[in-house]
C-alpha cells in the first residue's frame, strides 16, 4: 500500500473508489466501509484508497497512533492511504472545496463510502446529503454505511476507549473485530528485569490508548513473526514511588534478538493479574514466574 500525506496532490490516482473517515482503531463498523470500497475498486479497475486524518479532527485522544491505523488499514488491501493532516488551515474549507479540490481533483473518485455519521468542511457542515447533492454533478457513486450496532450499542471507538480503559477488553476486541493492541518502540530500560532474571522490552507507544495497570498474556508480533509473552504495565510500585511515570515492558518467551529501536506489536490475549507492591524482591520474583506458567496455561486454552 502507497501511503501519501498530500490529499491535494492530483495524479493520485487514475480513477478511485475512496473510503473517508479517521477511522481510529479501524474497528468493525470501519473495516465494513473499507473492505467494501476495496472489492468495489477491484472489480471495477479502480484504485482503492483511504482517506483518513492526523490528528484527530474532534482533538480525541487516539485510539491507535497513526502508525498502527495504517497497518491495519493496509493489512484490508487498500491500494493507497492518504494522510491528510487536520490543521486550521484543512479545518477551514468549505465542505464543497473538500469536494470539488480533493475528492474530484486530487483523487478523481468515481465512487465515494462513508458512514452515515461521517462530518466534514468548515464547522462540520458538510455530511452524506451534501456529498450526494454533489455526485450527478462529479459524477461519482455514492454509498453511506448506516452505524452497526452490537447487542444494541453502537460500535464507536469512543465506546472502544472507554471500555479499554475500563479493562474489559473482550468486550472492545469484539467491537474492534480483533485484539486490543498496542504498537510502539522498544526503548532502552534501566535493566531491572533483566537483573531479576526476566529480560523485558521497554515499549514506547505511539499516542495509542493503553490498558489498565496488571500483568497481561500477549502475543507480540515482530517483522511480520509472531511470539508469546507477557507484559507488565505499572509504575513498579515494589521499587519506585507511586508518583513514578508509567511503564510497559514485555517479556517475549524464548527470544533472544537485540531489537532496540524496532517498532512491536502487543495484542492482549488475557489478564493474568492486577499490579501490586511486594514486600521484598524475592517475593516478586516467585510472582513472576507465577504469571510466566498462568501465561503458558492461558496460551495452551487459546
């Protein structure tokens, strides 16, 4: 997939089928929208591209980083993803210069998907009728997805925030349609858990959401390979204050790569236990290696 921050650029495309949305976390409602745009262009000869924005147009904090949408979105088959970076200038055109200098001009859309709810133009005021009265004169298709709804709420990422910070993450990865993850860098530590016997990778996440403090069986996806692990968000009470910054660290099994700097992927598999302060290091040691063989069990299940 192409990636390009310039949505004014013309020559983008030949002709496209264009998906439009922020589409944090690109969860279920998201995927229904892309994936539909993709087999249209597909089968009509057309580029496939996403639209999507940086930041987040209403000032949320991000469900994903930029980064980690774009995986996602790649990993849909989306020929090109356009970035188009929300600042006041952008924040100010019309609803029908985005029209007209973007989706006809730039991306040369012949078929246009969005989701019902989908605002955009100076103070909002464009939306899908807007984007309809405009077809028969572009001459584009238009599609509006209505909003999905599971057991009766609807599928949103500010619902997926608040249930990822709430901890009740099977109940967001089911709105998501895959697990909660995180994507970041492995940063250099203090070596703690390497002096305990336990060698982690300090993760630097990229504006994601992230989950509550504990102990977390994770699958951990590196250059396209697939581990198991586990990982520890918290504040290191046993060593640090409790005012210490938070951090996240993942002990990948039976890996012995040097990988600082490299970007990794942390999907949460299943909680193992709440983050607590031990009365001496031995006693979080033994705790340890208890979640490494709960871990292992929760593995050997899933």
């Amino acid at each position: 997939m192409r990636v390009t921050r310039d949505p004014y650029h013309p020559g983008i495309a030949r002709r496209s089928v264009v998906a439009i949305g922020v589409f944090d976390g690109v969860h279920r409602a998201h995927r229904v929208i892309i994936s539909s745009a993709v087999a249209f262009a597909r089968r009509t000869g057309a580029t496939s591209v996403v639209l999507t924005f940086w930041p987040h147009p209403q000032g949320q904090q991000s469900l994903y980083s930029l980064e980690h949408r774009i995986r996602i979105i790649a990993e849909l088959g989306a020929d090109v993803c356009v970035v188009a970076r929300f600042d006041r200038r952008f924040a100010r055109m019309a609803a029908a210069a985005f029209i007209k200098r973007i989706l006809v001009d730039a991306l040369r859309a012949s078929a246009v998907y969005v989701g019902e709810n989908f605002r955009f133009g100076k103070d909002a005021r464009g939306d899908s009728a807007l984007l309809q009265k405009y077809s028969a004169q572009f001459h584009y298709a238009l599609k509006i997805f209505r909003v999905l709804k599971s057991h009766r709420r609807i599928i949103s990422s500010t619902a997926i925030r608040r249930l990822i910070v709430e901890g009740k993450l099977y109940e967001a990865a089911s709105l998501l349609e895959h697990p909660v993850s995180i994507l970041g860098r492995v940063g250099r530590g203090d070596s703690l858990a390497t002096r305990l016997g336990f060698p982690t990778a300090n993760i630097d996440p990229q504006h994601d959401i992230v989950p509550p403090a504990g102990i977390y069986a994770v699958r951990i996806v590196w250059k396209g390979r697939q581990f198991k692990g586990v990982c520890y968000i918290g504040t290191r009470p046993t060593f640090k204050a409790r005012d210490a910054e938070r951090s996240i660290e993942v002990h990948i099994f039976d890996f012995r790569r040097r990988i600082y700097g490299q970007p990794l992927e942390i999907a949460f598999v299943k909680k193992i236990r709440n983050e607590r302060k031990f009365s001496s290091t031995p006693a979080l040691i033994k705790a340890i290696k208890k979640d490494i063989i709960s871990a292992k069990k929760i593995f050997s299940l899933h």
